[in-house]
C-alpha cells in the first residue's frame, strides 16, 4: 500500500451551517461545492485536499450512519482496490463497500485499532486530465 498524504479532513455535524460558515468565513478556505446537508472546501496544501463538512441530511452514500459525529482523516493512496483487500487481509474492519464516484476516484471506510474510523481514498482524476 502506498499512502500518499492525509488528503481530507471531514465533520459530521448537528450544527451544519454554523460548521460551514466557520470553515470559510473565519479559516477563510475555499469553498468548493456543496449538496445539501454537504460543503467542501479547498485546503491550499494541494488541488484534492479538502475539508468536507456533512450535516446529518446528508447523503448516506458519502457517510455511513456508522461514522457518528465528529472528526475523520482521509489518507490518500494509489490503488484504493488494493489497499480493502490489504486490509480485508490484516482483518481491519472494513465498513461500508468501495465507492466510485468517478473513473479513478473512490474511497471506504474502516475502524482502526483505536476504535476511530477513518477513510481510505483514491483520486486519479488530475493524472488523467
């Protein structure tokens, strides 16, 4: 498994709006999309590095119910089809299937020893353009 970087930070929130005002008004960050009950904005450490706010109306097929609220980190690697089988292999919890949103960009979830769920996520999207 090749991990690249941590590419995303994401919230699960009551307090969506509020959430998401703070991240581009006060942090300033750019915003760059939203759905509803979802914002997403640009971290200026690199083109698919983002803060994703998601209220509890969100679509489930961004966030498991199993997340809850709080924080999780995104990491950020090569072959997302590869990393699920290393860590179906080392008998991680695994929650959720692999999503692909587009040709080269997918993600899962999975809990870590300490208990937090983080994502794994590949995004080819900028090699291929």
């Amino acid at each position: 498994m090749n991990v690249q970087r941590i590419c995303f930070l994401g919230t699960r929130t009551a307090n969506f709006d509020a959430t998401a005002a703070f991240f581009r008004d006060v942090l300033e960050l750019e915003h760059a999309g939203a759905d509803p009950g979802y914002s997403v904005f640009r971290l200026p450490s690199g083109g698919g590095d983002y803060v994703e706010v998601f209220g509890r109306e969100a679509d489930p097929s961004l966030l498991p119910p199993e997340v809850g609220d709080g924080v999780f980190v995104a990491f950020a690697v090569d072959d997302i089809a590869r990393a699920r089988e290393e860590f179906a292999a080392a008998d991680v919890e695994l929650i959720g299937d692999l999503v692909w949103a587009a040709e080269g960009y997918g993600w899962f979830y999975f809990r870590a020893p300490d208990g937090n769920i983080y994502v794994m996520q590949q995004d080819n999207r900028a090699a291929k353009a």
